[in-house]
C-alpha cells in the first residue's frame, strides 16, 4: 500500500486544469467562462491541449484571451489522435500538483474545483459527477438520464473516475505512465484508473464536483459512441481478466437482450414505456461486444 493512501496530503501549491479539445469551438467558451468562474480560492491555471483542431481554435483562443484576459495555456497535442494523447500532453505541459480533468464539450459547475481538491486530501485519484439534465435537449437526455450522485461510477470489478470529470495528484499520473494512448475504441478512463488502484493508490468521489455533461446529440453519433465504448469493454476483458474482471455476466446479457425485446420499434410506445434511444443503446452494445469480441478474439457477450 503506498504511503498516500494512509495520510492527509497539504493542499496543493498549483491545481492545473487540463481540458483536452479537438473542434470545439462551439462549445469551449462555455466551459472556459465556467473555470474562470470557480470558486477555488487557491491557484490554478488552465491548460487546453488541441489534439489537431481545424476550426481555427488556436486563432479564436488567442482572440478570445485578448479581449477578456483569461489566463490560459496553449499545448499542441496533434502529435496522435485521440483524448488519452491530449490528457497526457496537458498533463506534461503542467506545472501543478495537482490535475483536473474536463473537457472542452462540457460545462464545470462553479463548485467543482473546491469539491475535487477538498476530496483530494485523503485521496490520491477523485471522480466527480455527471448530469446530463442541463445542456442537453429533452429528447438527448432521455437516451442517458443522470444526474449528481454520492456513489460514484461502480462495475462489477473495480470503481473508475470519467475521463470528463476527475482529478488526481500528479505524482500518481506521473507513476503510472498516465492513459495508455493504444486504447482508441474507448474504455481508457476505466483502464487509467485501474492502474491506479491496482498499483495500491485509493481512489474516492467528490459528489458535489459536478460537470454539465454534452451527449450526443445525434441518433447516428449516440449510436457510433455506444458502440465504439462497448468495443473497448471486450479490450478492458483481455488485459484484466487475470486480476478479476468478469466483464459482461450471462444476467448482464439477458438484460440487454431482454431490454432489446420490450423496447424495440415494433413494440408500442404504450406498451414499452422506454425511450427509442434506450433500444438503440442497448443494440450498440451488444454489437459492439460481437465487434470487440471477434477484433480480440475474446468471447465477450
């Protein structure tokens, strides 16, 4: 067990935000007013890292920090597609001791901050919450309800912090080489934080550390992200099975398939009482996992 895990830590000296971004500037200035709206009373600064926009972000970033003075940090990150290379160019870029992650797409609520760093003092990696009510239409939310919880996000192995919502020290970051930059199909916070906890660091939730998460607002997009995540399940499978993961159990499967069946378009809405984007959900997944199983050779339901 490291040392970490049984002490309280000092406040950090810096806290350095890192908001990976690739394409977003329609939706980045939102989430750079809510950081410079924290209520953090400690130093922090901001880091976007650009995984190779073409939207002219780092003309508009520049224009932007002219006019209203925000303080933020440039990182070219197009040296490889992908959120996991932008996290860990920001991350090396950084100066802090302590780093939050958002991203570009969200919004952070003005406790964020405060929540993830006070977590942080008995933790070495934190996870915030999600609510998908807020920036999204009602006809997105309905595909991927949720809303701020006091539990954080459970799996029938080991907890895991999103990728769009946590913090960790950065002498841990630096310990366990950071996100493995190979797992493009999804599943790479899951994968971070297990080597996290695996390698004897304690991991807690931050409850009141909430983001304004963006769904996709298209079926087409919903369904190519759903897919691609449950993909990256079956890759999660091959590389911990040995230390406990079961992944997808034979009662996980019958209620996909069960939730195919009550919910799919043939049924009446009356009858179903579920959201179409439910249906659809839960068909990507289970293509997905085919997907993922016949790419890893990994029988993976």
């Amino acid at each position: 067990m490291n040392e970490s895990t049984t002490m309280k830590r000092r406040r950090p000296s810096l806290v350095s935000v890192i908001v990976p971004t690739f394409d977003a500037i329609a939706t980045i200035g939102h989430q750079l007013d809510a950081l410079a709206a924290q209520d953090y009373d400690g130093a922090y600064d901001v880091i976007v890292s650009d995984n190779g926009s073409i939207d002219g972000l780092r003309e508009w970033l520049d224009e932007r920090l002219r006019v209203d003075g925000q303080v933020v940090h440039y990182v070219d990150a197009s040296g490889s597609a992908g959120a996991s290379h932008a996290r860990n160019a920001g991350a090396a870029h950084s100066s802090g001791e302590f780093l939050a992650f958002c991203d570009a797409d969200d919004v952070v609520r003005f406790a964020w901050l405060r929540e993830l760093v006070a977590t942080a003092s008995t933790a070495d990696l934190v996870s915030g919450s999600l609510d998908t009510s807020v920036v999204n239409s009602a006809a997105t939310y309905r595909r991927r309800p949720l809303s701020p919880s006091l539990h954080g996000f459970e799996t029938d192995f080991l907890p895991y912090a999103p990728g769009c919502n946590f913090g960790v020290w950065s002498s841990v970051f630096r310990v366990v080489r950071g996100f493995d930059e190979t797992m493009t199909d999804g599943g790479e916070d899951l994968d971070f934080s297990w080597r996290v906890q695996l390698a004897g660091y304690r991991m807690a939730h931050a409850g009141a550390a909430i983001v304004d998460y963006r769904l996709r607002p298209t079926v087409r997009e919903f369904w190519s992200q759903v897919r691609r995540y449950a993909v990256g399940d079956v890759l999660l499978y091959s590389a911990y099975r040995e230390y406990g993961f079961t992944g997808l159990s034979a009662t996980d499967f019958a209620q996909h398939v069960l939730r195919l069946l009550v919910t799919n378009p043939a049924v009446p809405q009356k009858l179903s009482r579920s959201p179409r984007g439910q249906w659809i959900g839960a068909t990507a997944v289970v293509v997905g996992h085919l997907q993922g199983s016949i790419r890893y050779r990994t029988l993976f339901l």
